[in-house]
C-alpha cells in the first residue's frame, strides 16, 4: 500500500513513532484485508478547527470530531490508457487534538489513540460503518483484530 502522511497542524510534536505506528496500522489492515500494493491512502493530521470545517461541510455537523475517512472508491473512475494502474481507496483525517484529548480520557499514550483511529478510518474506507449495534460491534471486533496483531491492547 502506498501512504501519504501529510501533517497540517502545529500544536501537537508529531515523532517518528506517532508516523511509524500510523503506517504500521496501515500496512497491517492492508495485510489483513488483501489490499493491493498500487493502493493509495492518504492521512492528514489536523487540527480541530480544520476537522470542524470539513465535518460541517461534509457531514452537516457542527463540531469537530476524532477521525473522518473520505472514500474514492465509491464512484466510477475514468479509464486512463496506458498509466499506472493504481487504485485511489481514500482519505482518513485525524484530529490530533481530539486524539491527545481522548488519549488522556482513556489513560493511554497518543500513539495507541492514533493507531486506533486510523484504524478505524481504514475500515471505514473498505466499507465498515457503525451505524447499528451489529455493525459497531463487528467494526470494533475488526480493529480490534488488526490492533492486536500488532500488539496494541486496550488499557
């Protein structure tokens, strides 16, 4: 899978081991799920005032939130003759902020909070919501799975 991090906020010291554990839940789901490796996803590292935006405009709430994911594969993509066959899967967006805050609610480091919500953006991604109880409870058995592989526990 090909990665794209892209940190767009500056309240929060991003470390290497915060953008190695994004790219290890990521290449972990890819494992997991049989992504291909011409599969594009990229994460953006926000802030809340960026996240708001983008959840007022996208969804029609007006706050911030934790994770959004923006999938590309939903609609047709034109054929393009002769280029790299390379399939766009999506966007996941992380509010650094939210994740710090969270992270200190639930007693773990920010590292565990970050591979948790990009996790959870993934599966978005390949289609897993948490619309009903059912689907909650799958979707957290799913990252809960992926997390565990990697050895990261719930405190």
């Amino acid at each position: 899978m090909e990665i794209a991090l892209n940190n767009l906020q500056e309240k929060t010291v991003i470390t290497l081991s915060m953008e190695q554990i994004v790219m290890s839940v990521l290449q972990k789901t890819a494992e997991v799920y049989d992504i291909e490796a011409h599969t594009e996803v990229s994460v953006v590292l926000a802030n809340d005032e960026y996240i708001h935006a983008l959840n007022l405009e996208y969804r029609g709430k007006d706050c911030s939130t934790d994770v959004l994911s923006f999938a590309l594969n939903e609609g047709d993509e034109p054929e393009v003759l002769d280029g790299p066959e390379e399939v766009l899967l999506g966007d996941i967006i992380i509010s650094v902020e939210t994740a710090t805050r969270q992270a200190e609610e639930y007693g773990h480091s920010l590292e565990r909070e970050l591979a948790y919500l990009t996790v959870h953006g993934i599966l978005h991604l390949l289609g897993y919501d948490h619309m009903t109880e059912e689907e909650k409870t799958e979707m957290r058995q799913e990252e809960e799975h992926v997390l565990s592989l990697l050895g990261i526990h719930r405190v």
